[in-house]
C-alpha cells in the first residue's frame, strides 16, 4: 500500500525503516518491482546507545535506548547497515520483558565514519538524543559538538534533522 500511494501523490521516493531489524528489505524488494517509477530507500531504526551498554551495567537513571535513523544510499550503505545490525543482534539481551539491540555509537564511528556517504543519518523522532536533550534543556554548546560529530562520521550532507510539529 505504501508504493500505492506514494505513486498516487506524486513521489519519486520512499523510505522505509523498522525498528532494529532489516528483515522488511527481502519484502521491500519484491514489492519494488511492480513499481520501477517509486525508488525504494531501505533503513533501520536503530537504538543509538552508549559504548558497551549491556544488560549487567544498564542504569535506568541515565541509560536511554534513543531512536535514530539510517538509511543506505546504495550497496556500499547496505553492507554498512547489515554490519551495524549484526553487531547490534549479536549484542542485544532481555530487560523487563523486551528484546534489547543495542548500538553503540563506536559502531557508527567504525563501520560508517571509517568510509561515509553512503548512509544518510537523521536524528529521529522525540526519541532521539538530540531531541531528548533539546528538551531538557542542554547547553547550546554540548549539542553542536554532538551535530558535528554526526556530520563527521556520516559525510557532510548525509545527516539531517527529523523536524515535528510542536507548540
């Protein structure tokens, strides 16, 4: 339904992401070809966490699984994603009921930073890191270093801001 529509407003193109999983891509894909006029960006929501975050050292006081987004911009951004994944799926435990997949931001730094622009980065909805901190109030300066770290390790002009209506 998704191409469906996409097609019927006029789009070039769709993206799509799940929560830590890239499961959906093998759907995506045969999809895709019934609609060659509508290009497919295939993504993941991940959990963006601190370095070595595990269920043993997990403080619910300053841990936050913050929401962030990847999208590949072609092969070479796939393979980044699958890597990123699979270091996330190998690493991800049971808390209070709910599978826990978390990636570190050494993994962005490693995997994307080490050949960027391939993998649009976005910050994501009210669950992100920066607009978490934004909310709480965070010193101008605290959150340019975090933007331009992001904007390095991606490439400049592959990491973006999702924007929300508020009041």
């Amino acid at each position: 339904d998704a191409f469906k529509r996409a097609k019927e407003l006029g789009h070039t193109t769709i993206g799509f992401t799940d929560h830590e999983s890239i499961s959906s891509w093998v759907k995506i894909e045969k999809i895709a070809k019934n609609y060659p006029e509508v290009k497919a960006l295939r993504g993941n929501e991940i959990y963006l966490c601190r370095n070595g975050l595990n269920a043993e050292n997990y403080n619910k006081d300053i841990d936050r699984y913050y929401h962030f987004i990847l999208i590949a911009k072609d092969l070479i951004g796939a393979k980044q994603i699958f890597k990123i994944s699979t270091r996330a799926w190998e690493r991800s435990y049971m808390a209070r009921g709910m599978r826990r997949v978390p990636t570190y931001y050494q993994d962005l730094i490693e995997i994307i930073g080490s050949n960027p622009g391939h993998v649009i980065g976005s910050t994501a909805c009210l669950g992100g890191a920066l607009p978490t901190q934004i909310l709480r109030g965070t010193r101008e300066d605290k959150l340019e270093l975090w933007i331009t770290q992001m904007d390095k390790i991606f490439g400049h002009g592959n990491f973006f801001f999702e924007l929300q209506p508020s009041n």
